[in-house]
C-alpha cells in the first residue's frame, strides 16, 4: 500500500522464522478494512447499513480498530 495517506518505505509487525506466522503487531483483516475506509473519510465504527434487519458495520461483526502506526 503506498501513497494515500500511508508512510512509505515502513515494516510494520514481525513473523516467524519462516514468514508464516505474524508474532508481534498483528494486523487482521478487519483492521486493514477499517484503516482504509478511515483514509477514505469514513468512520467504520459509525457507517452501518441494514440487512437483515440488523445494521451491520463494513469492517464485520468483529471488533476492528484503524493501525495508526502505518498512517503518514
């Protein structure tokens, strides 16, 4: 991801030996959502839409949180 409001040339988070498994600064894929969507203008906690008769938030049902760490 570069440009958009990400700093450039920047390593967030560690994985294994191997590359297989994030160890620190884990970031999901409810994460990644939410980071775009808050470079967007777009507050994922507050925008919903209906289905079901539930509103339901782009990010999913699980808790997602925007990784700062990565913003410029």
């Amino acid at each position: 991801m570069a440009g958009g409001g990400i700093r450039p040339g920047i390593t967030h988070g560690t994985t294994d030996e191997l590359g297989y498994h994030a160890v620190e600064d884990r970031v999901s894929v409810h994460d990644l959502h939410a980071t775009i969507l808050w470079l967007l203008g777009i507050d994922s906690d507050r925008f919903t839409h209906p289905f079901q008769g539930l509103d339901m938030k782009l990010t999913g049902v699980e808790p997602s949180r925007v990784v700062r760490e990565v913003l410029a």
